[in-house]
C-alpha cells in the first residue's frame, strides 16, 4: 500500500520526507521493520541520489521483502 500511494507523491514531496526521515521513522515505528527502517534511513542520508533512485531503491527493497512468490 505504501508503494501505491508514494508513486503518487511528487519529487519534491518524496525528497521533503526523505531529507526529514519519515520513510525510516514510520517503516521503524509502524510497519516494526527495523532492518528495511536501517536500509531507508541509508537511502535518506545519501546525497548522490536523485528522488527517483531513492523510491525505486525503497520500493524494491519492500518488495522484496513484502511480496508473496510467484
């Protein structure tokens, strides 16, 4: 669920919460996920990454984790 709605979110939106550490803060906190929370809070403190790269790296990573086999 999260995916679907952060692909709707704008570059300047995404980059907002991720410069804030809200992805990693609500994956730690909500979601219990300590280990994808350390993974996002990687992303959140790179500066080489464009908006784009960040969600696509976040995104992968919960699914990877969070999808069922196909």
């Amino acid at each position: 669920m999260f995916c679907q709605i952060a692909e709707g979110v704008d570059e300047t939106t995404w980059q907002f919460h991720l410069s804030r550490g809200d992805y990693s803060a609500w994956l730690r906190s909500v979601i219990k996920d300590s280990e994808l929370a350390d993974l996002a809070r990687e992303l959140e403190e790179r500066r080489d990454l464009s908006a784009s790269e960040t969600r696509y790296l976040l995104f992968d990573a919960i699914g990877s984790r969070y999808s069922l086999p196909e």
